[in-house]
C-alpha cells in the first residue's frame, strides 16, 4: 500500500510545475535573445543593459583567447547549453577600471551569448550565487 502512495506522490509531482529541475535542485534558467536589446536587474537596484554587458563578455573572451585565465561557472544550468564562464561587472560601467564589483557578474558561452546575471548574497544568513532578473518584457530564446 505504501508503494502506491509514494508512487502516486511521485507521479502527481512529476506533472507539476513548468520549471525544469537540476538534481541538485537548480533550475534551469531561460536565455535572452541575443539579437534583441535586454537588460537584467542584479542586487534589486543595479540594472545593467546588453551594450554594456556585450563589453565585459568581449574583454573576457580576448583574455580567453589569448590562454589567460577565465572564471567558470556551474552556479546555474541555462537552457543554452554550456560550458558556462563568468566576468565581473564593475559599478561604474568602466571596462577597464581596477577595482570590479565582485559580488555581480555577467555569464556567458564560449561564443559569447549572454546566459544571464548573478549576484552573490546573503539569502537566510546563507552566502550563495542569485541570479539576476530580467523585465517581464524580455524575449528569451
């Protein structure tokens, strides 16, 4: 009998949700057209525009194509597959400034898609990797 019910459990949360699940319980976060205009919001105030993320994601892939060393990522799974990478995002939009915010960073492919934004909280006294959130507006692959 208890077979049953856990399997009946199991089938009744199979059917549930539109979000995909990673094991480890991630979900897979949609992608940004990259041939449209986009933006995302890190940290509730901090919004930053396709232009702007296009310049980091430029730097980053030149310093990967001249071998130097670049930051992956796995703090999500996107519906774009990866590898994925990541660069910090400086708060005054200056590609070239020394001091980077290292709590906000763009992630991107190896062909330079923008995957999307994360920050990096405080969540319930946990410090952990949040992604940053598009405008209702955005148009996803």
């Amino acid at each position: 009998m208890k077979f049953l019910s856990i399997s009946g459990m199991a089938f009744i949360l199979s059917l549930s949700g539109s979000v995909m699940s990673m094991p480890w319980g991630q979900e897979v976060l949609p992608v940004p057209d990259p041939v449209r205009s986009f933006s995302f919001t890190c940290g509730g105030s901090r919004t930053y525009h396709k232009a702007d993320l296009d310049r980091y994601v430029d730097q980053a892939l030149g310093r990967m194509n001249t071998g130097q060393p670049i930051t992956t990522t796995q703090a999500f799974q996107y519906t774009h597959p990866g590898p994925y990478f990541s660069a910090y995002i400086n708060p005054d939009l200056n590609v070239f400034r020394t001091e980077f915010n290292r709590e906000e960073h763009v992630v991107f492919d190896q062909h330079g898609y923008i995957m999307g934004g994360m920050t990096y909280e405080m969540v319930g006294g946990t410090p952990r990797f949040v992604p940053c959130k598009f405008p209702a507006s955005t148009k996803f692959m």
